[in-house]
C-alpha cells in the first residue's frame, strides 16, 4: 500500500470485506486478479462521480501479489492506482 495510512486502512478494510463477501456467496477463496479488479473498479467510481469524490475519495494504491503452488499460470501481480487503474 502507499498513500495516506487512513486511506489505506480503508481500503485493506474493504478488500477484507469484499473478498469475505465473494467467499460465502461462491464458496471458495477469491482470485487476487478478481479482488484487484473489484478494487480498482470501486476507486474508479470514488473518483469519477463528484458526490462520492467528496466523502469517499481514495488516496492510496495497491500492489496484490499471488503465489498458488509452483505452476506459472497459478502467479500472478495485480495493480491498483488512485484512479482505479
């Protein structure tokens, strides 16, 4: 994580959530890659839209890594920037 600390921990705490969230609807561990999507998607909507910018902007990004057993298809490194990139 990089940025402001309390942005950061706002974001850990909803990525927490979110992946708990896709853990009991579909039963299994969600995908670093989906997370990072999921993420950056709900940045993007902070800082796009003027009413959620204003109480809900995100100064932070995110680096996710993924190590999944020794195939190379099962690593992975996802990024999330301040724009939801």
């Amino acid at each position: 994580m990089t940025g402001s600390i309390a942005d950061a921990r706002n974001f850990v705490t909803r990525a927490q959530s979110e992946a708990a969230e896709f853990r009991y609807k579909y039963g299994y561990e969600m995908p670093c890659d989906v997370l990072a999507k999921r993420m950056a998607n709900i940045s993007q909507v902070y800082t796009q839209r003027v009413s959620a910018k204003a109480t809900h902007a995100i100064g932070c990004g995110a680096l996710s890594l993924t190590y999944v057993g020794v195939h190379a298809a099962a690593r992975g490194c996802s990024d999330v920037d301040i724009g939801g990139l």
